[in-house]
C-alpha cells in the first residue's frame, strides 16, 4: 500500500495542488488542502473499485475537499459578520510573501482578466473551465469528476466560454471608457 500511495503522491501531487490553488486562490490553504485529499485517499483507498481513473477518482476526491472548504469558509464569513472584533491586540500573521510560478501568471494583466472573467461564471461553469482547460481532463474525465453526463459537460463548457467571451467585451469596452477619459 506505501508504493501504490506513493506513486499516486509522486504522480498527481503536483496537478491537484494546482487544481485547488486555482479554486481557492491561497498557496497555504492548498497546501493543507491537498494533504486532506491524500489523508481521505489514504483512509479509502481499500474502498476504491476501479469504476473510474485514478486520477478522475483523486480529482473529484480533491473538487469535494476544495468545494467543502469553500462552503465551510462562507458559513464563517456571515457567522462573523453580525459580530464587532477587538481589533487592537490581533496579532498578525507573517507570510511567506514569495510567489509561487502559478501566482505569477495569474498576476499578468492578460490572465487576471481572465480570471476575472471566470468569477463572473457559475460555480459549474468555473469547474468545468478549470478541469477542461487548466487541468487538460477530457469531457469523459470531467464528466466522472463532476458526476455529470458528457452532454451536460460540452453544454456547461459551450455556456462558460460564451459567457467568458461576453466578460471580456464588457471588460474591454469599460477599460477603453476609462482610458478615454
């Protein structure tokens, strides 16, 4: 079991860090993230049967960690929100401020608008982006990860890249209004 989990570590470490990254947007929180998935890999792998690839069994094992964060972290934010904070004696936390070669991407002008166009999409439509172009998951692997039929993966991708197109017009049009200006 040591070898047959540490090939799947040494083959898919690297993808399902980036796949979180891109759904979380925090190189720490995938981190841990990423450690889940292997610890849930871990716990049932016994229980694996093979219906579906490994790597379409570990990524939608990695998009049930990365959405379960995601929902647990918006309970949070309004739990906090009808609350008044002591702000005087927080301590800050020091952060490794050095960027990761995803980070640095992200941060050309060209793919922060896409980026922005993707958070304009559904939360399906954003998946769908992610697995497809970022990920390189064929429809049929998508499809398993999502629990989806292909038919709904190739009509949620025809969606998402109209409505990614549309997102980047607007944006275009508006920077064009402000640089006339």
């Amino acid at each position: 079991m040591r070898e047959e989990f540490e090939r799947l570590y040494e083959t898919y470490h690297h993808k399902l860090f980036n796949y979180i990254f891109y759904m979380v947007r925090s190189r720490e929180v995938a981190e841990e993230l990423v450690q889940e998935v292997y610890i849930k890999v871990l716990n049932s792998y016994e229980n694996y049967e093979g219906r579906s690839s490994e790597k379409t069994w570990l990524y939608s094992v990695a998009k049930h960690v990365g959405i379960d964060w995601i929902r647990k972290q918006s309970r949070q934010k309004r739990k906090w929100e009808g609350q008044e904070f002591e702000w005087s004696e927080r301590e800050f936390e020091v952060y490794d401020l050095a960027p990761l070669p995803e980070e640095i991407l992200v941060q050309k002008d060209e793919m922060q608008q896409v980026y922005k166009s993707l958070a304009k999409c559904t939360e399906d439509q954003q998946q769908v982006i992610l697995l497809r172009y970022i990920e390189s998951l064929s429809i049929t692997e998508t499809a398993e990860v999502l629990s989806w039929t292909e038919s709904k993966v190739k009509t949620t991708q025809h969606r998402a890249l109209k409505a990614l197109k549309k997102y980047a017009e607007d944006s275009d049009i508006e920077h064009e209004k402000e640089v006339s200006q």
